[in-house]
C-alpha cells in the first residue's frame, strides 16, 4: 500500500527495500492532450501514473491527462534508472516510439528483462 498523496510540490512515497526478485520498470507516458511523452522510472509503474495524473510530479503538471504507453522490466533499479537517462538524453520520439512498438535495440550494456 502506498501512502496519501498531499498537496506538497515534492511528493514522497516508501517504497519497501527492492529485493533480488522485485523489478524495476522504465515506463513511457503519453499526454491525452498533447501527444508528447515523458520518460520516467518506477517500482510500480501503475501507481507512479496516478500521481502524474494528480500532479503531484512538478516535471508533468498541468500536461496531462496521461496514458501509460509502455513499462519496460529491468532487473535492477540501476539499470532502469540507466535506461531512463539514455532514453531521456537522445530526446528522439522516433526512439521513443520504436520501445513502445518493442522494437528499438538497446545497447549491450542497458538490456532489459526478457
């Protein structure tokens, strides 16, 4: 279970301490409004989407609604929070688009779940 969402700027939520077996997701957003997406990373892909769409994340505010267009496992936080970077630095919807349609090759060294 997931504490209250507040009003604060900085939402902060307890995640529970990831064991070896608990994934770590990349998911992409897609904005019902305007069609753009955002780039993010989370244990629990469903729940990070609802405080994007209650705009307790500052980055996304006021842009949505939000679809969740595609979650991407990864073994460990770090290599999610790897391929988010990657992700958010070559700022190529075509790259975007190619994850969402599963078939954008990643790099050797950011590989995720099979």
């Amino acid at each position: 279970e997931h504490p209250e969402v507040s009003g604060r700027s900085s939402v902060q939520t307890r995640q529970p301490a990831p064991s070896a077996r608990m994934r770590c997701y990349v998911y992409i957003l897609q904005s019902q409004r305007s069609g753009h997406y955002y780039v993010g990373s989370a244990f629990d892909p469903i729940h990070r989407l609802q405080q994007h769409d209650g705009n307790a994340v500052k980055a996304t505010r006021g842009k949505g609604p939000w679809r969740l267009a595609s979650t991407i496992p990864f073994p460990t936080e770090t290599l999610a929070r790897r391929a988010e970077q990657y992700l958010k630095k070559q700022k190529s919807r075509r790259i975007l688009e190619a994850v969402i349609a599963g078939t954008f090759i990643w790099p050797e060294d950011i590989r995720p779940c099979a």
